[in-house]
C-alpha cells in the first residue's frame, strides 16, 4: 500500500506495520491508524508516528528509554484489557509524543501520557500514568547531559 506521509514523502508500507488505536490518540479520537515510521534503520528512538486516516497529521515519538533509563509505565487492568495483553506486559513497547523545537535542548517530552504499543498484536493506546513525577511537557534538556 502506498501512503502519503509528512516527513518522507510517499512510501510504500504493508498491514503489518500498521498500529490501531481503539480510541485513538487524546485529541485525535477520530483517527485510528498509525503506521511507525523510523527516522533511522533499526533504531525506535525517534520514530514519526504517520496517521493512516488523515496524511496532514502525525507525531514524533521517542523511545523513552533511550534517555531515561529509570522510566516506569505501568498498565491499568483496563489498559492490558484494550491492549489484549493476556495479563504479559513483556509484549508492550511504550513510546512518548514530543514536540520538537530548535535547539533540541527546548523541546519537550510527554511522560505522564506515554503510548504503549502491543508488539504481537499491534494493538496500541494512549495511557496516562498516575505518578506525580511525570509530566505532559517534561523538558527534554532535563535529561541531556552536560559536556555531551
């Protein structure tokens, strides 16, 4: 299948790629289907998440684990449910929207509402997590390391 996309053009993508939300993203309820996108092989540290739905829209994402090694998402009883997790949470990869500013160091990182993608299945949500040390607009630079 061939899909329009903002940051690459038009490409060339298989079903099997594709990610659903059931309820899909906060403020984008209406759109349901995303295909991943890495911005580098083989790598899911920044990835543009494409709206299958409407071509105009799609967000970049970041594996939070990549600068943020003590990052703890749970999943509610509600959330395995939707996901179809089987009550395994080893099958769920989690990813957080960011908003990208110039310099990096300005952009921001949501925490408290992560995306949490069930890898067997594809079936994805938007979580919001109940700890008070995340936030919707975590400062990026909070976790960049001075010297690097």
């Amino acid at each position: 299948m061939e899909i329009n996309t903002q940051y690459f053009g038009k490409i060339s993508c298989s079903e099997e790629e594709f990610i659903h939300f059931s309820d899909g993203l906060f403020g984008f309820a209406d759109l349901k289907n995303y295909v991943p996108l890495a911005f580098q092989e083989n790598s899911d540290a920044l990835i543009c998440l494409q709206s299958l739905d409407d071509s105009n829209v799609s967000f970049i994402l970041m594996n939070p684990f990549q600068f943020f090694e003590k990052y703890e998402p749970g999943l509610s009883h509600e959330d395995k449910r939707h996901l179809k997790t089987e009550g395994r949470e080893d099958d769920i990869s989690y990813y957080v929207i960011s908003v990208i500013h110039n310099p990096m160091e300005n952009s921001t990182v949501n925490l408290k509402a992560p995306i949490a993608v069930n890898t067997k299945n594809r079936e994805a949500r938007q979580i919001i997590l109940d700890n008070p040390l995340y936030r919707f607009r975590h400062p990026l630079r909070d976790f960049i390391k001075k010297g690097d």
